[in-house]
C-alpha cells in the first residue's frame, strides 16, 4: 500500500491543494479525509522494540496449588495476557488470541516468587501476528533468576464487528530479532500443516 508523503512519520504534507480542496468540502467530508489519513497512519511499519511489553507478578497463595507451586493454567492465562500486550501495542487494534503453541514448565514456581513474562510481536501476516513470550520466576530473597515457559501465540486484529484489520508489518532490527523473524514461517508452516491434518481427521 503506497501511503501518501507524512503518513508514517512527522507531520502530513499539506500543499495549496489541500487548503483549497478543504474550504470548499463540508465538515463531514473533512472528518472523513482525516480519519482516512490516520488509517494510513495505523499501516506504517514498526520495529520490533515498539510492541516489546513486560509484566511482573507476585505468586499468591491463590495461585498456587496443594503444594504450593504454582498452577500451570495460572501461568498460560499471564502468558496470554502479556501477549495481547505485545500484540496490541503494535497492531493498536483490538485483538483477540488465535492459537497457542505448545508449552513446557521447566521449573516449578513456589508462592512468594516473582514472575517476570516479557512478550514482542515477532512477525505480522497481513491480519495476524505472531508474538513471543518468555517467562522468568525470580526469587528475590536468593537472587536466582529461571527460565520458567516460553511460548508463542497467535493474535488477530479485529473491528468492533468482528471482522479481521490489517496489521502494519513489523521490521527486526537485531541479530535475535530477525531470527526470530524468519523461524516464525516455519512455526507458522507447521500449524497450519497440524490443522490441516485434524481437519481431514474430523472429516
């Protein structure tokens, strides 16, 4: 989409053409063009860094389970929220959560602990976005850091009916960022190959 000089940066060119155009065209009119400008202005591309999101909690007992670690669907449901974060950040839309990637709990997280999850948006594929998440637990009385789950979620931009928007592309700026960048393609392959094939199962 070819975006007119300004849209993506500083402020919009305005020539003797415009100034003319907007004295003879109504108010409404006028609304329209504005709000058709800052449509633009949602599909310019942004770097990684700008949807980077992070969130910290504390494990309380209500988080926690018999025997006091904490439960796994506590965790999925922080991951989820950190990445609409990420997700939203970069889109500036509403957006909803697609799919979920499958996740590991590599150490267990005890009540008391901090739980660190930082989420960004790795790719965009025209009206979706795939966003990373990484979770930490700190224990601030021994000072270890862990690395708990790491995950990767699917979201889609939507309008207030439902319907899918366009997503702005992301640009990868760094070595880890562009890596994460291409393998989101063939993370994306392989779900669409999973639900392909529980399609023709159900069939």
């Amino acid at each position: 989409m070819r975006l007119p000089t300004g849209a993506c940066g500083g402020s919009p060119t305005v020539t003797s053409r415009h100034i003319v155009s907007a004295k003879r065209t109504p108010s409404s009119n006028r609304r329209s063009y504005m709000s058709e400008d800052n449509k633009q202005r949602l599909l310019c591309p942004r770097p990684v860094g700008a949807s980077v999101s992070e969130m910290a909690e504390i494990v309380m007992p209500n988080d926690a389970n018999p025997l006091n670690s904490l439960v796994g669907g506590r965790l999925m449901h922080w991951i989820d929220l950190a990445g609409a974060m990420a997700a939203h950040r970069h889109s500036r839309q509403r957006v909803v959560t697609a799919s979920v990637d499958h996740m590991d709990f590599l150490v267990p997280v005890r009540v008391g602990d901090l739980v660190i999850l930082r989420s960004s948006v790795n790719r965009v594929f025209h009206t979706s976005m795939e966003v990373g998440v990484k979770v930490w637990v700190e224990n601030y009385r021994s000072e270890q850091h862990e690395h708990v789950s790491s995950a990767y979620l699917t979201f889609v931009a939507i309008d207030e009916a439902g319907n899918r928007l366009v997503v702005p592309p992301v640009i990868p700026e760094s070595e880890d960022e562009k890596r994460r960048y291409e393998d989101a393609v063939r993370r994306r392959g392989i779900r669409r190959a999973e639900r392909a094939r529980r399609t023709q199962g159900s069939s």
